[in-house]
C-alpha cells in the first residue's frame, strides 16, 4: 500500500512542478525527466522515493500534454515497487457539452451527453447526464423558452428534464472574452507545418471549401462555386439568407493531414464533413480583414475510432452552424467553438 502512496504523492508533486513551470506547457522548455521525490511524513521523516519519468505530445510546435509515470518505492518493503500512470493537460471548455453566452432552452428531444453551461437561464427538457449549470440565481422565462405563463423569476435551471439532482445555480460565469481564439498565431501555425488556403475566387456568398475527411486518415477537398441561399431566422441576427447550400464545387485534391501539425486553416467558409482518423482542428476566420466567415456541419461527422486517438474541433470566426440540407437522422462527434457567433441550425421557413 505504501508503494501506492508514494507513486501517488509523486505525481503531485510533478503537476505542482508543471504548475510552477509554466513554459514546460505552453513549448516543453524545462521538461525535466527523469525527476526523484522524496515523499516525506512530518512525524515519521522520510517513507519512500518516487521516480517520474514525463514525455510531451507537441502538435504545430506547442504542448498538447504531458504523460507521467510515477514509480514508488516505500522504505518499509523495497521489493514491491508500484507505478501509476498520468496525462496532464491545460483546462479546457472541452470538459464541456456546451457552453451558452445567453439563456437557453434544451427541449424534450435533447439528449446532452456532458456538461452544460448557460451564463443565463436554462430550460432543460431534455435528458442529461452530467451538470446543468447557469450563472444566474433567476431569470425571465417566456413563451419563447417553452414557460407559459411566463415566469419572470424562474429558477437558473427550470424545467423537466432529467437527473435535476445535477441542476447548479448560481455558479460562476464563464468569461468568453478569456477563451478567445488567437486566429493570427493559428494561421501562422498553419502556414508554417499545418494546411493553410486562403479565400477563394468569387463572390462572398458563393464561394468557401468543402472538406470531407476519409476513414483512411486522409482529407478530400473542393473549392464551393455555387450556393443556394434560403431565408433563415435566428435570435441573434433576425431573418437573413443562409447561403449554405452547395450547387457546385470543383475539387482541388485529396491529401495526408500532416502528423506534426494536424491544423487546418482556411479563410473562408468551410463545410466539413466525414470520418476522421486523427486529432485535429480546423479553422474559418480572416484575421486579416472585417469578414467573419462560418463553419457548416454539412452531413454525418464521425470517429474512425472512440478510444480518444481521434477528435475534431472546428472553430468558426462567426457561427458553426447545420444547413437546410443535411441527413434526417444526423451523427456529429467533436467539439465545435462560434466565436462571435452562434452554434445550431437556423429556423428555415420554406413553402
């Protein structure tokens, strides 16, 4: 048991030498293995030594995490060692399902796998398995939340969804402002070791790349031509045209996502869609102009493999969002950030 304990108190010790090392997270500078701790009781004096050994994942020149392995060797029994194991990584808004700047409303269709965060009220129907979370002690839920007759002070969370044990309110709010996107430094990662393709020919409105990711571990891209746009309506822009309907498209290859380096960066709007076998992250945004281009989920996005070897993020300078035209019943996996804008799928009223 003693082993346990101080293979334990090693890796504590190491994440309290990260934490107070912060260059060795952000490029690996100052990595230090192997490194011996003592493991000291302040009334019997010293009880074992642990050895960590550390080894850093690095993606486009930057640290994605650490792995440590602690072996403990007490005092008290020598000949039987025990080794943990441990990865060590930056906090991220990936620990969460979803995280909403405004009030929200989870209907009885939902099912939210993860925790869900609101910095206004929330409305859950749905089902849940995890936190349900709102910044606020009470709010205004009208008819436009699914509460008639209103309730100008509902509850943070309200409603009838599941597992309400797990409903937390008033929690901290969760500062956008602080998970803001470098999209410069991205396009400068991408430029230098990732993919990179800068705005295509023709009009705003029709052009932008599709990207189709392949179960091999490779990507098929096509430059948009032609869209079709329909009136939509959304809560944060009112009624405008979607232009998120592809009617013609030229391919431009297809090719290997680089290992070291799995960031795509385009600028302009993209499509993305398929099977990915890899880690990686792919970008819409102009960090050079006034233009924020969106990110559209444009059929199934699935995992080659779902023991955490493969993962996507798609970060969009305005929304993410799903188009008219997409599966009835659709998969997506990954985790998807509208910096400006909104994550979802528009109302389309079409006769």
């Amino acid at each position: 048991v003693q082993g346990f304990l101080v293979a334990e108190a090693g890796l504590v010790y190491y994440r309290w030498f990260l934490a107070h090392n912060p260059t060795i997270m952000d490029a690996g500078v100052g990595l230090v293995s192997p490194k011996t701790y003592t493991e000291v009781d302040p009334e019997t004096g010293a009880v074992g030594d642990a050895t960590i050994t550390a080894s850093a994942t690095m993606q486009c020149g930057t640290v994605q995490w650490i792995d440590l392995q602690s072996k403990g060797v007490a005092y008290a029994d020598r000949l039987f060692p025990r080794t943990l194991t441990a990865r060590y990584m930056k906090p991220s808004v990936a620990e969460y399902s979803y995280v909403v700047n405004t009030s929200v409303w989870a209907g009885p269709d939902r099912n939210i796998r993860g925790q869900y965060h609101s910095n206004g009220g929330v409305r859950m129907d749905g089902s849940s398995n995890s936190n349900v979370s709102s910044a606020v002690a009470t709010w205004n839920c009208d008819a436009s939340y699914g509460c008639s007759p209103a309730q100008s002070t509902a509850p943070g969370v309200v409603g009838s969804g599941t597992n309400p044990e797990l409903w937390k309110f008033p929690v901290p709010t969760i500062d956008f402002a602080l998970i803001a996107v470098d999209f410069a430094g991205l396009k400068t990662k991408a430029q230098a070791g990732g993919i990179y393709y800068p705005a295509a020919s023709g009009s705003a409105t029709e052009r932008g790349y599709h990207l189709i990711f392949n179960a091999d571990g490779t990507f098929t891209l096509y430059q948009v031509t032609a869209t079709d746009g329909y009136p939509s309506q959304s809560s944060q822009y009112g009624v405008t045209t979607e232009n998120s309907v592809i009617t013609g498209q030229t391919l431009i290859g297809t090719y290997n996502i680089p290992v070291s380096c799995s960031l795509m960066f385009f600028e302009d709007r993209v499509w993305v869609e398929g099977t990915v076998n890899a880690k990686v992250t792919v970008v819409a945004a102009t960090p050079s102009n006034s233009s924020t281009p969106d990110a559209y989920l444009n059929n199934n996005i699935l995992y080659n493999a779902y023991d955490g070897t493969d993962g996507l993020t798609v970060i969009a300078e305005r929304n993410v969002l799903i188009p008219l035209v997409v599966p009835d019943m659709m998969e997506v996996h990954g985790i998807f950030v509208a910096q400006s804008g909104h994550y979802g799928r528009d109302y389309f009223a079409i006769a």
